[in-house]
C-alpha cells in the first residue's frame, strides 16, 4: 500500500468517525497485504489540526493482565 493508499483509508476513517459510523470506523487497513492498525494523535488549534503524529503496528494478543479489557473487532 503506497503512502496516498493510507492516506485515502486515514481519511475514510475520519469521515466515518465523524458521522458516527462505529462498524465502518473500525475497518481494518492493510499494508502490503497485512492488517495494520493505527492510533492518531492529534494537536488541535482554533478547530484545525496543526499537528498529527501517526503510529501503525501489527495485530497482536493482549497480555493476560490485561484481557479483561479486550474487545475484539473485525
């Protein structure tokens, strides 16, 4: 998946986010073939983000001690 490909899904994330499409949210993104999960953090200023820093990891299993919070998507 090229660097725009992750851009269009980021940006397909947020406009469902925004309009509260929790199922669609939650699709997964594939990164040459692999699923990927990603965590944005964002800086907000007068309503604009004016930063982003965005990290992307593997699937994995949680921990045992802390299963008991796990919800599994997709």
């Amino acid at each position: 998946m090229q660097e725009e490909d992750i851009r269009k899904a980021l940006d397909m994330h947020w406009h469902v986010s925004a309009v509260g499409d929790a199922n669609a949210e939650h699709d997964i993104i594939t990164y040459e073939g692999r699923a990927t999960y990603t965590v944005s953090i964002m800086e907000f200023h007068d309503g604009k983000v004016v930063h982003e820093t965005q990290y992307f990891a593997d699937p994995f299993e949680a921990p045992a001690w802390r299963q008991q919070w796990v919800e599994r998507v997709g």
